[in-house]
C-alpha cells in the first residue's frame, strides 16, 4: 500500500505546480485538498482526515495571502496563517508526519544590505508577516517540520504579479513601478522541485534529521521595477515603465525594502541546483 501524502491550498499558485509535478512522482498516493475538502481551521475535520488517510508527508501551502488586507482583518490572517497550522501539528506529531510549512520573505523587516539567513533574526513590519512567523513558530513544535521560506512567488497559475502586469498593460501605455524594494522573483514551478527533491531525500534516508528552516527563491537579485521590465522585456511588449520610490504608492501594510534570501543551507543539504530568475520567468511566459 502506498504511503499518502497530503496537499493543502491545492488550488493556489504552489499547489497547482506540485498537482502538474506529481503525475511523474507516482512513489505516493497523493490527497490534493482546498478549502472545500479540508477547512484545516477547522480541528475536528483536521483530526478526521489524518484517521482516515495516516499521512507520511504534509504539505501545507493554504494561506492568507491578502497582505494589505490583512492588516484590517487580522483574525482570518491569524486563523488561517497560524492557528490551522496549530492543527495540523498536533495530528503530524501524533501520526509522525513531516510537515512542509510554506513561508515569507515578509518575516523579515528588511534593513540588512547583504542576503538573510535562516538564523538572522525575524522582525516583521505588517499583520501578514507576523502571521506567517506565527505559523513558523507552529510549525516548529512538529520535530519532523521544513519551514520553507520564499519570496516574491509567481506563476502561471493564480493572481500574481506577472499575471498582474500583463493584464494592466492591456489598456495602459504607461505603468508605475516600484524600484526601491529588493528581493528575488520565484517561478513557483521551481519551488515545487524543490519540494519534491526535499521528499524524496527524506525517505531514501531513514534517518533523516536536518530538519529546520530554509530559504528558497531563484538565483539574482530585482527591484520590482526590473521585475516589470524583464517581464515586457521578454514578451516584446512596448510600454512605458516609470520607476518610483514605496513612497509614491502607499498601501496599508509595510513591506520590507530589502528581501534577498541567503539559500546556501538548502541547496548544500539537497543538492539542488537553482535557476536564475530572469531564466524562469522566461519558462513561465512562454506557458502563458
């Protein structure tokens, strides 16, 4: 019989990439799951489905992802960012599951000059971000727990910033585009590889222990402001991007200036190579 592995917000950016994934990753029975068969707020239903299917791995890419939103309605951030992982810990510790918590670049408040580390402190600015640290600290109290954090996440699948862009310079000539915000985009196609690649290293080693956070995004570095312009770039798309300072755009929730991820850990212990970001977002454009 098939050890069975359990997918959360299935129907998200990264859940979506993993579905097309694992048709070649037949080793597992998997049990995709959104909102509609698995409310993972909800203890009861949480509890019943791990009687019923006794996960080896849980993948939990469900989360509240409005992040100006959050900072008006920080109790379904909380609920769903925090307390459901709550949830789902107590149910991984007690049928030894290895839990797979997706996390931000948002933990951090982004006033380094040089890549975080998993070990640097997490201080951070908006509702969603202490939400997702919430999470973290959660998820943690599982023994068996990847804390994977990632940036900036894109993809063919779901509302993102790629998709965004495209649409608005449909009926503008003109965009305005922050350039004073630093990170690294992620083809969420690559962070399912990873996630696959993690998988497979755990069972292969019985003993596997390097459990923890890790940081994970595509190689190089951008402003939105050159996230926008290598998308009409590649596209051969005429428009006229205007560069402005976080200033200029003002949202309720305050996002981190400086957000590049420190990914030594990760690919050391998997042995994962990563794609720059310019070479993916490519990928990504010519499937959309």
């Amino acid at each position: 019989m098939k050890q069975t592995i359990l997918l959360t917000g299935a129907n998200g950016q990264l859940g979506n990439e993993l579905r097309q994934l694992v048709a070649s990753f037949s080793a597992f029975e998997w049990i995709f799951t959104d909102i509609e068969e698995l409310d993972i707020s909800n203890t009861e239903h949480v509890e019943q489905f791990f009687e019923k299917y006794h996960f080896k791995f849980c993948i939990n890419t469900a989360a509240y992802t409005a992040v100006d939103k959050a900072e008006s309605d920080t109790e379904k951030a909380q609920e769903i960012n925090a307390n459901a992982v709550r949830n789902l810990v107590q149910q991984c510790q007690k049928f030894e599951t290895t839990l797979i918590q997706i996390s931000t670049d948002f933990v951090f408040e982004g006033t380094k000059n040089t890549p975080y580390f998993e070990t640097d402190s997490s201080n951070p600015l908006s509702i969603y971000g202490k939400t997702k640290l919430n999470g973290e600290k959660e998820a943690l109290e599982n023994p068996k727990t990847f804390v994977i954090r990632t940036s900036w996440l894109y993809s063919e699948f779901g509302h993102n910033f790629v998709k965004t862009m495209l649409h608005l310079a449909k009926n503008r000539n003109e965009l305005r585009i922050i350039a004073d915000q630093i990170g690294t985009p992620t083809y969420a196609h690559d962070l399912a590889k990873c996630i696959l690649t993690i998988i497979e290293k755990v069972q292969s080693e019985g003993n596997f222990e390097e459990y923890g956070i890790y940081h994970f995004s595509n190689e190089g570095v951008a402003s939105w402001y050159d996230f926008a312009h290598a998308i009409f770039e590649l596209k051969n798309q005429s428009i006229n991007l205007i560069p402005i300072p976080t200033e200029d755009y003002p949202s309720p929730a305050v996002r981190p200036k400086f957000s590049i991820l420190d990914k030594r850990k990760i690919k050391q212990t998997f042995g994962i190579q990563i794609p720059h970001w310019h070479t993916s977002l490519k990928m990504c454009l010519e499937k959309l």
